[in-house]
C-alpha cells in the first residue's frame, strides 16, 4: 500500500510499513519578464519509521514524539506547527485503515460467497450426473430388442419420506449435571486502583528498572533498605500538601520521584524542564525548591526557574518526563500523588505522615483506612 497526504507543509507517506514524513519549503523566484514565481519545493526529510509494532505519537510543547511498545519516547520534530505534522500523520493512518477496512469487507464478502457458488456448482454437477444415469440408453453392443422396442427396467420403489416431528425432543438433564456457574465480577479496589494482580507484582521491578537509568527521576533519598515511587506534579494541591511528608518519609526509606504534568500541563513542563536536565543528583534540591514558599508554582510574583541553556538536555528531560506521563496512563494511576511501594501495593497518604505507621505498613502491618 502505497499512499500519502499534505497538511500545509508536511507530506507524509506510507509505503508498506513504512511511514515517513518531510517538510517541503517553496522558494519565491521571478521571471524574464519579471514575473514571480515559486521554484519547486526543497523536501527536508524528517523522520522513517515502521508501522508494523504500532507506535504511538505523543504532543509535549511544541514537539512531536514517538514511543513504540517498551520504549522511551523518542523526538520526531520540534516547532511550533509539530501539531499540523501530527495532524497529517493521522489523517494518513486514517485512510490507510479505511482502505484495509474496505479491502477487507470485500475479501469478507467473497469469503461469505464462496460456499453458495460451490454449493451451486455441485448442484448443477449433480442434477448433470443424474440425468446421464437416468436417461435411456442403448443395449451394449448397439444390438437392439428382437421387436425394436426400448424398455427399461422399473426404477425401484423409493421409501417414503418421514414427516420432520411437529416438536423438537427434549433431552433431559443427567442426574449429576448441574447448571453452568455464574463467574463473579471482579470487585473494585479498595484503593480505587484497578491494575490488574499480576501486573502489579512485576510493576515494581519495572519502576526499579527505570529509575536506575536516571533518566526520568528524581531520588529524594537513597541507602535504606525499603523503597517507595511517587509519581506527583509539582501543580498538583495534594502533591503541594504532602510533598513535606514526604520529605519526612525519605529520612526513613528511599525515595524516587517520578514527575508527571497531569495537573499543571504545560507550566509543570516549564517548571519541571530545567529539574530533570540537571544531573541526577542535583534534582532533588531543585525538585525541593518548586514547592518552597517564595518559588513554589502558582505563588504570584515568584520568580521562574532558569531555562536550560543546552537544547539537546532539555529536549531529553522533555522526553524523560512524557515517558512518565505515559507510565502513568498504561498503569491506571488514579490521581497524584501516587505512591508505590517496592511490594507493588499502594501508600495510602496518611501513612506517609508518620515514619512508625509507613514502617509498620511496609512490614505487612494491616491499614484500616486512609
């Protein structure tokens, strides 16, 4: 499959399974007889890439990322039309499902077809048979009858048909068989979150498996012997509200950040930007002072974080912070702040406002409510 569309400057084709979009800028020209005119556009290839694993397209500023299946999201494009490039890029998807879909409703049809045709063409076959078997036909050796006269033995007599029965028999239930089970539905989470068991046993070691890349965090604490991972936005009034107990809570077990923009949008990306391009261990004071009096989000008159000098470390921290934005939908987080503990379950809040009940509760102690 071969097809392609414009939006505004951007073309993007797919060709097979390949998808792949350029930029096409015209360059105004004038003729002998003054006449202006515009040469032939200059294509700047953006990006090629394979459709096959499904890769899905993320808007974060003004830049258009990509993430396939267990990948972090890699840049495709940055500038202030990314959304018009994205536009094109699924205006093309789009026709490109509508056309497989009419290839196969068509395919589907001649699928469902197929069998009457044969059935037809057995029954032509067989009313064919049985005429050749039923017609008359000469003696063998072409001798004829003594008195010239053909007469073909009775057919023998075919039994009569049986009437189908007015109602159909009921065959009755065995003694020992009993009525399917009803399945019970499964009940909603005490704590709202409704990740499935097994996937929530394996999320810890993903959690682990990404903050020690140190690339999308920011470790408050580290060298206890437990564990806990908050996914919070520095927007967020609870994060605000419990981001002093958590401090609290890093005196006692490690904590690791993950900073999400689901509250604040786009002024948690400008502030949390130049947060994670720092190195890794100089987050956490810069994480600390988002949510200090006299520089915290939302204070009037606070002044604004610096902005990274270096485009290429704010592009990665960009990108650092939508992979968690995509963590945080693919597990099921219900709201921020959001905090795991190394055992996969959830931290309610008011445990985390006292050090003995969040050692009590990682120790396997029953919570009664938050």
């Amino acid at each position: 499959m071969n097809i392609s569309r414009r939006e505004g400057p951007f073309v993007a084709e797919l060709t097979g399974s390949l998808l792949s979009a350029r930029r096409e800028t015209g360059e105004a020209g004038w003729g002998s007889g003054g006449a202006e005119f515009r040469t032939d556009a200059a294509a700047e290839s953006l990006f090629i890439l394979p459709v096959a694993d499904m890769p899905g397209f993320v808007m974060h500023g003004d830049g258009l990322y990509v993430q396939h299946a267990h990948d972090a999201l890699a840049p495709l494009y940055r500038g202030g039309d990314a959304a018009q490039l994205l536009r094109c890029i699924t205006g093309l998807l789009t026709d490109a499902e509508l056309r497989g879909a009419k290839r196969r409703k068509f395919a589907d049809a001649g699928w469902t077809l197929a069998p009457y045709v044969l059935a037809g063409g057995l029954l032509v076959l067989a009313c064919a048979v049985a005429s050749l078997i039923t017609s008359p036909s000469p003696s063998p050796h072409g001798v004829q009858p003594p008195d010239g006269i053909y007469r073909p033995e009775p057919a023998p007599a075919r039994p009569s048909p049986v009437p189908p029965m007015a109602t159909p028999l009921a065959v009755p239930r065995g003694a020992g068989e009993r009525p399917a089970p009803t399945l019970p539905q499964a009940a909603t989470p005490a704590d709202g979150w409704d990740l499935p068991p097994a996937v929530r046993e394996a999320l810890p070691a993903k959690l682990h498996s990404a903050a020690s890349r140190g690339l999308f965090t920011v470790p408050l604490s580290s060298g206890h012997a437990r564990t806990v991972w908050v996914f919070a936005d520095p927007a967020c009034p609870n994060c605000q509200r419990m981001e002093r107990h958590i401090e609290t809570a890093a005196g006692t077990v490690n904590v690791v950040i993950f900073p999400v923009t689901i509250e604040g949008r786009e002024e948690s990306l400008k502030a949390l930007t130049p947060v994670m391009a720092l190195p890794e261990a100089q987050r956490a004071a810069a994480w600390k002072r988002l949510f200090a009096a006299d520089a915290g989000i939302g204070v009037p008159g606070s002044a604004a974080a610096p902005a990274v000098t270096d485009e290429t470390q704010a592009e990665t921290a960009r990108g650092a912070i939508g992979v968690n934005e995509v963590a945080f939908r693919a597990y099921r987080l219900p709201g921020t702040p959001w905090t795991i503990s190394d055992d996969g379950r959830y931290v309610p809040q008011s445990v985390l406002s006292s050090p003995g009940a969040l050692e009590a509760f990682l120790n396997g102690a029953a919570y009664d409510g938050q």
